[in-house]
C-alpha cells in the first residue's frame, strides 16, 4: 500500500497517528504493543512528535515494548546509535519502562552472538509465531531497508530472526531483523522522503523484482500490511503518482 503525501510534515503527522492507533489496538487487544524502531534521518521527526503531549498522553507507555529493527554495532551512547537517536529524541521524554527497552547492543560480546541472544529475546517476549505489532523502517537511496543492504549474504537468510555481519563498505559490523521475520508483523510503516530516494523507490515499487539490489523488495509480509508513507518529491518518478 502506498501512501504519497506533500510533505515530510505530513507524513510524520499521519505517522505518528498510526502509531498511537497500532499502540492503542494492540494494548486493548492483548495488554501490550510491541515496535520496532528504526534509525537514520527519516524517524527524528516522529520521534519527537511522539514525545509532545498531544500523542504521549493517548498511550500508555507502561504496556509498550520497544525493539529495534538494526544497528551499527557501537556502544548506545556513541552518535551513530540509532538506540542513542531513539532515546534522545523519544524514549527519554515518555514514560516507557527501562526494563520493555531492548537495545541491539551489549557490551563485551561479539555481535553474531548477541544477535543470537536477540533473536532468543523476541521469542521470548513475541513467542513463537514472532509477530510484532509494528516495524517501522527508513529506505535508503540504494533501496536499502533496516541492514539489509544490497548485495549482502543477509539477503539471503531464510531462518534466522536476527543477524550480525561486516558491512565492508561501512567498515563496521551491522546487527539486523531479518526479512523472514520483518514479514511476520502485524503492520510495517516505511518513511521515505526527497528527491534522493526517488530513483530507488520507482525501483522498488514499479521495477522488476532484484531484490539482491534493492533489498526493500523482501519486504512482503505473509499476513499483516505493508505502507509505504512517502512525499510527493519521492514519489515523482512513480507511475501511481501520474
């Protein structure tokens, strides 16, 4: 499902309403709600929109479990975080609990292990059927979505819920949801906007199917809904937006 609004403005205002409708759904309907969060550019505005008293106060925050869908692996109060990001600009200013917080990082571990632990968290708070209310995710002028960047072995992963590898054009380790498990929830929101990632997202919505080199084409859920909330500057080169 695609959704084009005008502006960047737009799309995190209807964000942040589908946010707390998801949240206040999943509540009523089986006392919790679990997100995943996303990094980059795209959410800082949602996040903060989140934090102000007209969205806050419509959730409650006590029955909110908070993941994430990737991570550069670096400590949580290094800038490039998206957990240091999804603090600073959202989960410090609502009255989530500590303990329903679960950063992709951990001291004195390598990455493919705690990946392994994470990946045994969400069966113990999701359970089996590993189904979580919400995925929010950005996509990348390359057509990459959470880490699942082009041309990466991860693509490729059909079992696993999590993985951690070596981005070597990044030269880091990258820890990620995969897409087998980003297509079992109930609903997944990706924010994209400018004209940078027009190219990409004609690719990705209207192109053929590569998704070896534009990654986000993984993103078909088995049962939940998949939008795309974009501006109309991204959406410029898309047949749907003539």
């Amino acid at each position: 499902m695609l959704n084009i609004l005008p502006t960047k403005e737009e799309i995190i205002k209807k964000a942040a309403e589908l946010f707390v409708n998801v949240a206040n759904e999943a509540i009523n309907k089986k006392g919790n709600f679990t997100v995943a969060l996303t990094g980059g550019s795209s959410p800082e505005g949602l996040y903060r929109l989140l934090s102000e008293d007209q969205y806050k106060k419509q959730i409650d925050w006590s029955k909110v479990l908070v993941f994430w869908g990737d991570e550069r692996w670096v400590p949580l109060d290094n800038e490039l975080s998206n957990a240091k990001m999804s603090y600073d600009t959202l989960l410090n200013n609502v009255p989530v609990l500590s303990d329903n917080i679960f950063p992709m990082y951990k001291d004195g571990i390598k990455p493919e292990d705690f990946a392994s632990e994470y990946n045994a968290l969400l069966k113990e708070k999701l359970g089996n059927d590993g189904v979580m209310d919400l995925i929010l995710l950005g996509m990348g002028g390359d057509g990459h979505t959470a880490s699942l960047f082009p041309g990466t072995e991860v693509l490729k992963e059909q079992e696993k819920w999590v993985s951690a590898y070596y981005l070597d054009a990044q030269q880091m380790y990258r820890i990620t949801l995969t897409a087998p498990f980003l297509n079992k929830a109930r609903k997944t929101v990706v924010i994209t906007f400018g004209e940078a990632k027009a190219d990409a997202l004609k690719e990705v919505l209207e192109g053929e199917y590569n998704p070896s080199l534009y990654p986000s084409q993984l993103l078909k859920p088995s049962d939940g809904e998949l939008l795309f909330l974009v501006d109309e500057k991204a959406a410029k080169l898309l047949n749907s937006n003539n």
